[in-house]
C-alpha cells in the first residue's frame, strides 16, 4: 500500500470525525436464536415502530410498520429458538485469581478501606477514587448478595470479591502514579491500544482476564439471550476468508466488551470467544483518561477517536486531536487492508439511556457521517469490497448502567446490578445500487440519498434486533 493511499484515507477519516460523535466504549449454549432474512427496508424508528416492536415476543411472528413520508413499510420476520442448554454455566466465577493477575495484589492483611485511606493519605489516589471505589465495592457487594440469595443463582462458586477489588485499587494507584496515557511524552495518548498491551520492563498482566473474571459473577447466566446465530456464522467464515467485519451497535453499558465476550465465549464456546476477543473496539479517547476505567479498558483493542465536542473542550490541543484522528484513521485502514479484522463501532456516539417518560431504555439514532467515516476508511484502503457491515444490538444496560445525564468530569459513579445480557447479530447492510445513468447533481444527491438509507436501514434492523432480545423490557 503506497503512503499516498494512507493519506489519503486519513485525510478523509480525519475530516469526518470533526462531524461525527465516537462513543465511549470502555469486557455449552444458552438461548440462541436464528434469524430469517429481512425482506425489506425499514425507516428510522418512529413511535409507530417502537410500538409495533415492544409488541412482539420472541419465536413468534411480527408485522412492523413504520412511515416514511406517506409510505408504509411492512416487515415481517420470524425468529425459532434453539432449545439446547446445558445444565450449568460452563464457566464459573473466579475463586482464586490466576497468577497473571494475583501477582499484583500486596502481600499483606490490610483490609480494603484502609488501604483506599492509606492511598489517598499518601497522595496516590484522589478523594474522587476513595468516593467511588469503596461505593462500588459496597454495591457491587449487595448486588451480588442479593443475586446469591436466589434459589435460582447459576453459579456454584464463591467469588473472590475482596481480592478482585484490591485488584482494582492497585491498578487505578498505578494509573495515578504513572498514566499510561496523556502524558508529556503522548500529549493525546494511544490511537491504537492492542489487548493487554504493557511495557517491555514490566510484568505481564492479564487485563482482559481480569475485567471479564469482574464481570461474570452479575451475568444471569440462564436468561442470557443471542439472537442471528446464522449471521454470527457468516462473520466467522468471512474474517477467516480474510474479510473484514463492521459491527454497527448501539451502546449501553461502560462495560459493553466484557459483556459481548462473556456472551460469545459462554454462551457459544471458545471459538467465539475467540472472535469476541480479537474485536477492535473504536472508543472516545474518556476511555483511556478516566483512571478507574483505563484498567478495565486496557483489557480490549482500542481504537481512540475523539468526537468533535471533545476536540474543541480543549483548545490549546485541537491540533494535536486532530492529528490523532487522522493516525486512527491510519491505523484503521492498515487494519482493514491487511483483512480479517473485526471492528465494534457505536455511530450514535454514546450509551442508551432510560427515556423519564416512557421509562424504556431506548437506543440512540446512529449517525450517517459515523458510518460514513468507516466505509471511506475501507474503501480508500482498497478494502470496500471485503468490508461487511453487520447492525448489533445490546440489551446490557442494567449489568452497569450510565449516569442518567450525558457527558460531564471524569469519575463517574459505578453502580451494577445482577442482570441478563442479550446480543443479537442483524442481517449485514448491502447498499442498492445507484441509477448509473445519473450524472452532476442528480448522481450526488443519490449518493447522499444512499447514505441516509444505509443508515436507517442499519438502525431499523438493530431496533428490531432490539426488541428481539428484550431491550426494551429492561
């Protein structure tokens, strides 16, 4: 590939995400369903559809509508269920931590409250970390008491919550001490972050084991759902064809990677859990900034963007922001011309919120410059042909569920609950193909006609996922 073509794509991939809005993206079968094919175009979702989607139950039939202009489109799809289960969860909670996590624990019998207090004392950790740390401790602690409680607990194990949270407290001490990211030496971090990445001089640990081992005890196991077990096929025999996969999805949880892969490798066995592991995921650069996510984010490959709202929040380093879009964008077209990657992208550039009116937790509208972005990207890499992209929706809002307002100072407070988590893999997003008799402005208003539907088509299709798995039933 000539440096001229990764200019090329940089330039345009740099271009678009002053537009678009990235999202922050911070880790043996259960109930799988296979879905049919759809059979038509949907439009954006409207009350109308919503309705008509809430409407339905899995493995019976449904009849959409939805309205564009005074035309109405009908979709109808049937799902069937697998009914395959194995007794138990074929993985259980972690009792005794592996040695490339456990290592990092100090050897002694302080208990986690005066550590935190030590810490804070000492300067290595902030009043901030103390608030939020010892408050998710203690709910994490009664989420998982309650969920132990139930008859109807999947797991036998008892898991380590004390080791697993002065884990924790020693990885965000570290961050504090000395960040991994935004320093003198990195004035806009890591555009690319490869899973369990660590310096030469330093001992290995196993980030991505350590966030999903955090993650499993709260999964209810039994009423995990996936629907698009075919689609899911089809993406495995492309990525190993040398293609690549675009998953466009909504978002809800800070914990969305270690949700998807608990889903995959639990659910469907390790070769899933091997597609899951190797996802790209393209975050907001908050992902790598906050120091009580970065030990849970270093666990995933990340692609860092930052959305137009966050190039400006800083004046003095828009240009520097700039310029790590555009090695984003670089390093995503290197990624897409070498082939076989599989890349995780939410185009509405932010988690689902619950709505205070209706009180369902409802996906966000993506955005056609988002998705824009990504096919540009491929096609300048000479990858367009061989880059599919496959709508994905997420029902894993109440595992970990966002702040009700968006935005604001890093530090979020964590809370979790125990809760079901729900996937399905919708029907890739194949373009119609344009009129090519059309020339001057007609052709560009039907290139920009096939943007919009692109983009309506892939959320129609990741609402209909949606409701499939009960998103809206949160």
């Amino acid at each position: 590939e000539t440096g001229s073509t990764m200019l090329r794509y940089a330039a345009v991939g740099a271009a678009l995400l002053c537009c678009a809005a990235p999202s922050q993206a911070f880790s043996p079968t259960g109930v799988v369903l296979r879905s049919s094919q759809l059979r038509s175009a949907v439009s954006t979702a409207s009350p109308t559809l919503r309705t008509a989607m809430e409407r339905r139950s899995v493995g019976a039939s449904l009849l959409m509508t939805a309205t564009k202009g005074s035309d109405t489109i009908e979709v109808n799809q049937v799902l069937e269920e697998n009914t395959e289960r194995t007794a138990s969860p074929p993985i259980q909670p972690t009792e005794k931590m592996i040695e490339d996590v456990a290592w990092i624990i100090p050897e002694d019998d302080m208990e986690l409250k005066d550590r935190v207090d030590m810490y804070v004392e000492k300067g290595e950790l902030t009043e901030a970390d103390r608030f939020i740390l010892m408050n998710w401790f203690d709910n994490y602690k009664e989420a998982l008491s309650s969920a132990q409680a139930s008859p109807d607990y999947p797991y036998t194990s008892k898991f380590s919550l004390d080791a697993h949270f002065t884990t924790l407290v020693e990885l965000v001490r570290k961050e504090r001490n000395r960040p991994h990211y935004f320093n003198k030496a990195k004035e806009t971090g890591t555009c690319y972050e490869p899973r369990n990445a660590h310096a030469s001089d330093s001992r290995f640990f196993d980030y991505h084991q350590f966030g999903v081992d955090f993650t499993r005890p709260l999964v209810d196991w039994p009423n995990c759902k996936i629907v698009g077990m075919d689609n899911l096929n089809k993406i495995k025999q492309q990525l190993a064809d040398g293609d690549n996969v675009v998953f466009l999805s909504n978002h809800q949880s800070e914990s969305d990677t270690h949700c998807i892969f608990t889903l995959f490798q639990d659910q469907l066995g390790p070769e899933f859990g091997a597609l899951a592991q190797d996802i790209v995921f393209m975050a907001g650069e908050r992902v790598l900034r906050d120091a009580i996510v970065v030990p849970f984010s270093r666990g995933c490959n990340l692609l860092t963007v930052y959305s137009k709202k966050h190039i400006d929040s800083e004046p003095e380093l828009k240009p520097a922001k700039m310029q790590h879009n555009q090695r984003s964008m670089k390093q995503l077209g290197a990624l897409f011309a070498k082939g076989g990657t599989c890349m995780w992208y939410a185009p509405s550039g932010g988690r689902d919120r619950r709505d205070p009116e209706t009180g369902k937790v409802e996906p966000a509208m993506f955005d056609p410059n988002a998705i824009e972005m990504v096919r540009l990207v491929a096609e300048a890499a000479g990858a367009g042909a061989k880059t599919h992209m496959y709508p994905m929706a997420l029902a894993t809002h109440n595992i970990f569920p966002p702040p009700a307002t968006v935005g604001g100072a890093f530090g979020e407070e964590r809370r979790v609950q125990f809760s079901q988590l729900s996937v399905a893999i919708c029907d890739e997003v194949v373009d119609k193909p344009i009129d090519k008799s059309l020339e001057g402005m007609e052709a560009r208003k039907a290139v920009k006609q096939l943007r919009v539907d692109r983009t309506k088509l892939a959320y129609a299709e990741m609402l209909e996922g949606y409701a499939a798995i009960g998103g809206y039933d949160q």
